[in-house]
C-alpha cells in the first residue's frame, strides 16, 4: 500500500438543495450542518439556491469567507455547471464564451472565500454535430478556462459525468489534449461502474491527473417493459438507485486503494444527488451522510493497518 493519504472528508452542498424534493437548507444552514456532522470541508453548488456568483459581491464573499473559517471548514470546492456543447444549433448565441466566463468568475469566488478548486463539467453529446468538432470544442474551453484562472491559484477540475470524456481513457485523453497544470481529473467511480468497467485500472490510470474525487453509491433495480404481442417484458436500462455508501454495487474498497497506490491524495466529497432511499428527510440525508463518514473512517483504518 502506498504511504499516500487521502485528503479530507466533505460534503456537497446539492444534497440539501431540495433539488430531488428532498429537504432543503439554505446555504449558511448546510454550512453549520456540514460542521455539525464532522466533515472537514464543503463543496458548494454553484448556482441558485445556494452560490451564485450573482448574489455574492465582495463584502458578501468576505462574510462567506469569514463563516467557513469559524465552523472549521477549511477544504472548499465550488461545483460549477457546464455544458461547452449545448445549442450547436444556434451557432449565433455565444455558449462557449458565456460558460467560460463563468468559470472565470467562479474561480475568482473560490479564491475570495479561501477555496482552490472549481468542479466543471465537460458536455453532452450533440445531434447538431459529431464526435471530434464536440471533442475540439470542449478541449478549447477548457484550456482557455484553466488559462484565464490559473494567476488565482485556482485548478479547473474536470468530472466525468457529460458525454464527452466519461470513459476514462477519454478523460485522461481530454487532461493530456487540455495539458495545462492548473486543470486536472475530479474522477469519479460510479460513471465507470455504470458502464461495468474496471474500477481499478481505471484509477490506475486516472490516479496521477487526479485532484478530488466525489462519491455515492447505487444499487441496481431492473425494468422492464410489456410486450403485448408476445406475452412478455423486455428488459430497460435498469434504474440506479442511491443507498447508503458501503451498501451498493460500486467497489469503492478497491477504487479508492487503486487510487492511493498509484499516486492520489486529494479531497473526497459525498454527494446525495439522486432520490434517496428511505426519502429525502433531514433525518434521512443525515443518515447517509453519517454513513460516509463511518465508511472512511473504517477505509483510512484499515489502510493504516496494511502500512
């Protein structure tokens, strides 16, 4: 096992947003929440109705700044929302620059309130064109991103979530083709899981470019759909279901060791990004969040006790 650690525990700030219906909780109340259930840093959404560079000028960001100090919150990710390749039909309306401004701008926040990183995302497959314009596309937009932040002290973290890049040989193909040093992986394992690939070469590979990584667990649950005609279902694209980390399907003991020994020491966030189950209660997203934090407590034990 690698001497490497992981780095600190902390929470996204989605999982109370009552995007899913779940509970929601304003911003300086997810903040005390966070503190109260012991992480050690947040990952802030964005956007409405928790960051939005729209609603935080200086004397607002200096009091946001001041808060995570006093709730000892010192690890901070912004999770900006991108799509470099939406409405290629529309070529008139300037997306690539208005996201790329935004990125900007969430970068000058993240400083301002004392964070380093800015999740991004890359972008969605497009009718409107094919694979390589898409793909030279968001290679372009991320490396003017990382460019225009890079005197911040900032890193552009690029998650595997959109179309372009979730591979993980493509994302790594994607950090190379980007090759600037303050853009880097927010490589995740339940892309890969999804699409049955294997979690430890893939962090084998992916654990160098990598700067954080956020986490959630899925059980499977199969669908079907009736065909008349033949007196029988056909099987669906089964649904992913969010449980309690340590009770899904995901092989986070061996992605999360691949990592370690093959050079990553950065940040984990736990995300609830997804219908729960059990509900969306207070009650019930503090469960889970529990839950991560007694399943690292219980991976960093036995990580030290392999040496």
């Amino acid at each position: 096992m690698s001497s490497r650690k992981l780095g600190p525990a902390i929470l996204h700030s989605v999982s109370y947003s009552g995007s899913w219906g779940q509970a929601f909780l304003s911003l300086d109340e997810f903040l005390a929440r966070a503190a109260g259930l012991g992480f050690q840093g947040v990952m802030l959404m964005a956007k409405r109705p928790h960051l939005s560079p729209l609603d935080y000028d200086a004397a607002a960001r200096e009091r946001l700044r001041n808060r995570l100090d006093s709730l000892g919150l010192r690890t901070i990710c912004l999770a900006g929302y991108t799509n470099f390749t939406c409405d290629l039909q529309h070529t008139e309306i300037p997306h690539r620059e208005i996201q790329i401004q935004y990125v900007v701008e969430l970068a000058r926040l993240t400083a301002g309130i004392g964070g380093n990183l800015v999740r991004v995302f890359t972008g969605y497959d497009h009718p409107a064109s094919s694979h390589l314009p898409q793909w030279n596309m968001v290679v372009a937009a991320l490396k003017e991103c990382a460019q225009r932040t890079a005197h911040l002290g900032v890193t552009i973290g690029v998650q595997n979530h959109h179309d372009v890049g979730v591979d993980y040989q493509s994302m790594f193909d994607l950090i190379q083709a980007i090759g600037e040093p303050n853009c880097r992986a927010l490589y995740d394992a339940w892309a890969p899981a999804l699409q049955e690939q294997d979690l430890v070469a893939a962090a084998a590979l992916m654990a160098p470019v990598t700067a954080h990584t956020t986490i959630a667990d899925y059980q499977l649950r199969p669908r079907y759909r009736y065909n008349a005609p033949v007196i029988n279902y056909v099987p669906q694209t089964p649904y992913a279901q969010a449980v309690p980390m340590g009770e899904g399907f995901i092989d986070y003991e061996g992605f999360l060791r691949s990592m370690l020994e093959h050079g990553f020491s950065g940040s984990l966030a736990y995300e609830m990004c997804s219908p729960l189950l059990g509900g969306g209660s207070l009650e019930n997203l503090d469960r889970y969040a529990r839950k991560f934090l007694e399943y690292m407590e219980r991976f960093r034990a036995r990580t030290m006790a392999a040496g």
